[in-house]
C-alpha cells in the first residue's frame, strides 16, 4: 500500500478505536448513572438501545455524505457534538436530559467513525488486493481501543469517581480532529462510477442476506457492550471483573479481526462468514453448560473477542464484491441501519429479560438461535474454488457465494 493508502487506514483505525472503545466501557456507567438519576435499568436500556437505532437510520445519510464529499467534515462536527452530549451526561442529573443525551451522543460518535462512513474511505485509497486486510486492520483499531479503554476506564472510575470518567471520555473526543485529516480529498479527485443504482441493489435479496446476518451481530455486540458488567454482577462475581473482561475481549478482538480478514484471502468468504456466526454461537452454549466461574468468564471474552470485529471484513467484501465501491459507503450505511437495528433488540431486550427474570438465560438462548440463522443466511449457495476466493473483492462480476 502506498503512504496515503496507510494514511487512511491507520486513522481509520485510531477512528474506531476512540469510538469502539468508549461504547464498549460504556456499560461501566449504566449503574451509577441508573443510581444518580433514577431511571431504572429498562429506561436506561431503552435510550441506549434507541440511540443505536438512531445511529443505524443515519447511516446511510453519513455514508452518502462521505461517498460524495469525503469524510473529513462528517468526522469533525461528530467529534464536537460528541463530546458536548457526553459531558452533558455527566454534568445533569436530570433524568429527561440523560436520556436524551445519550440518544444523541450515539449518533455524533457514528458520525466520527462508523462501518459505513469509513469503509468506503479505506475502499477507495487501499488497492483492491489488499482491501480485505486494510478492513480488518481496521477493525483491529475497534479491538484496541476496547483492550485499552475498557481497564482505564474502570481505574478512573475507581480512583476519581464515575463523572469525571465520563467527562474524561468526553475530552477524548477532541483526537478525532487531527485524525480526520487523511480523509480530506483534493479538488477534482474524480469518483469511481456505480455499477448500478442503489435502489436497484436494495431490491435483490443477495443483499439483504447479507444485510440481515449483520443485523444479527448488532444484536449480540450491543448486548454484550451495555450489559456484560451487569451479567458478571449478576452472576455473583466481582465488579472488578468487568473492566478486565473488556480488555480480554479486546485484545481477542485484535487477533480475531486479522485472523479472518487473512481467511477470506484463501478460503470462501460466506464460508468464512458463517463460522464466524458458528463460533459465537458454541462459545455461547459453553457459557451456559459451565459453571459461572472467573475462569469461564475469561474464557467466553477470549471467544466473544475473536469473533467480535470478525464479521467486518467479510461482510464488506461480500458487498463491494457483488455492488462494487463507487456506493460501497451508501450500502454499508444500509448494512449498518440493519446491524443497528439489531443492536436496539439486543440492548432493550437484554435489558428487559434481565429485569423481569433477574437472570441472562433468555437472552443467551435467543443470541443462539439468531447466530445459527446467520450462519443460514450468509452461507455460499456453490461451492467456489478456493483460487477464486483470493480475488480482490472489489471484482462484482463475481456472482457466486452469497
């Protein structure tokens, strides 16, 4: 890859890695928050979930913007609203104010880094051979920043209280100026042509196979963002637990990100796909066959961390594989308003089953059966060569597999 190619990717990364990071130590708040205004568990998993919902719906407006203008002034204003909606959440003890807040910061901080806006960036500056790995490098960026946020965040919370945690994140926010500056495009940079419109592409179902399987991952990684804390409290272990389960799972992250993005360079990637969906559905069932010990818990970060980000690059190259990239940014906002689709059920259903039955079983069982109809969907229709599997994604003249 050439200096601009890395340029993008790596701050795309560090993008992901501020973003992904706060959401993921986000639930280390949802109890003192809960205890300073009153909300109760279900209406603070209610705003959480809507504003993944909200972020989803701006997805598509986002990457439009990004695939038409570049990304650098979507990346700048998210970066300012984000941090003025994080410090109000923690200044105001209002309940009305808290709940509206954390709506609103969900969508500014989709607006610093998101699938749909960056994906299409990276597309457009890494070479075609190389994109599979630029996206999982990228994703990696979203594992670091869980791996190193989610232990500080608890320290801070520990050491200085959880207000000045949060306000703390708030300013962090501020980084993702600077990063945004790769994204700025030169005058004239001429833009790939489509292969054909978007509305043609929403009306095939190859898509939305695809579509609805990442639908299914928001559903499992917001669940796990907002309420692992309180499944480990719940079942009975220490708080303290909960930030190291975080940088376990991140660091899992990193290596799972890289792993796959690697695979779908020599094997199918539907395949690849729906082991991906496979894998979290067995680490699942081992959590509830186990008995609820550190050690379990430990282990079930090390297998949620693999296959967090792990759907990422696969998902993507099946969609710039069969649609090209000249909308890669405005059909990845799609995919992405499905996956947040997903990740509202999973937070306000978390949330809810957890309330009414003081327990997570319900919840891991429909995170079950919703893996395995992932799996279902994603999975190749043929059988392809394995040669064929190494062709960049961007060729969307391929129209087998998914």
């Amino acid at each position: 890859m050439n200096a601009r190619a890395w340029g993008v990717t790596l701050a795309a990364a560090m993008l992901m890695a501020l973003i992904s990071g706060g959401r993921s130590s986000f639930g280390l708040f949802v109890s003192p928050l809960n205890s300073a205004t009153g909300l109760g568990l279900a209406a603070l998993s209610l705003s959480l979930a809507l504003g993944q919902l909200a972020i989803g719906f701006a997805q598509p407006v986002m990457g439009a913007l990004a695939d038409r203008a570049g990304a650098a002034r979507v990346i700048v204003i998210g970066a300012a609203s984000l941090a003025l909606m994080t410090a109000l959440t923690a200044w105001s003890q209002l309940p009305i104010v808290v709940f509206l807040a954390l709506i609103a910061g969900a969508v500014a901080g989709s607006a610093v880094a998101s699938n749909g806006l960056l994906i299409g960036e990276i597309a457009r500056a890494v070479p075609p051979a190389r994109i599979g790995f630029a996206v999982g490098l990228f994703g990696a960026g979203a594992s670091c920043g869980q791996l190193l946020l989610g232990p500080a965040t608890e320290w801070v919370i520990a050491q200085h209280g959880w207000v000045r945690a949060l306000l703390a994140t708030a300013a962090l926010s501020a980084l993702a100026w600077p990063l945004s500056m790769p994204f700025r495009r030169s005058v004239g940079m001429p833009a790939p042509r489509p292969s054909k419109p978007v509305r043609d592409v929403l009306g095939e179902w190859r898509f939305w196979r695809i579509a609805l399987s990442f639908g299914v991952c928001g559903f499992h990684v917001a669940f796990l963002a907002v309420h692992m804390p309180g499944v480990i409290e719940r079942c009975g272990l220490p708080a303290s637990l909960a930030g190291a389960w975080i940088g376990i799972a991140g660091a899992a992250n990193v290596a799972g990100s890289l792993v796959v993005s690697l695979a779908t360079r020599r094997h199918d990637v539907g395949a690849v796909l729906a082991g991906v969906y496979l894998l979290r559905a067995a680490g699942i069932a081992a959590l509830l066959l186990l008995p609820t010990t550190p050690p379990t818990l430990i282990a079930f970060a090390v297998a949620m961390g693999a296959t967090h980000m792990g759907t990422l690059p696969p998902t993507s190259q099946l969609v710039a594989r069969h649609h090209g990239l000249a909308r890669l940014g405005t059909l990845m906002g799609v995919v992405m308003l499905v996956h947040q689709v997903g990740s509202f059920g999973g937070i306000w259903f978390g949330g809810w089953a957890a309330q009414t039955t003081g327990a997570d079983h319900l919840l891991w069982r429909v995170d079950i059966a919703l893996a395995l109809c992932a799996a279902a969907l994603v999975w190749p229709r043929r059988v392809r060569h394995p040669a064929n599997a190494a062709v960049p994604a961007v060729r969307s003249a391929l129209d087998s597999g998914v």
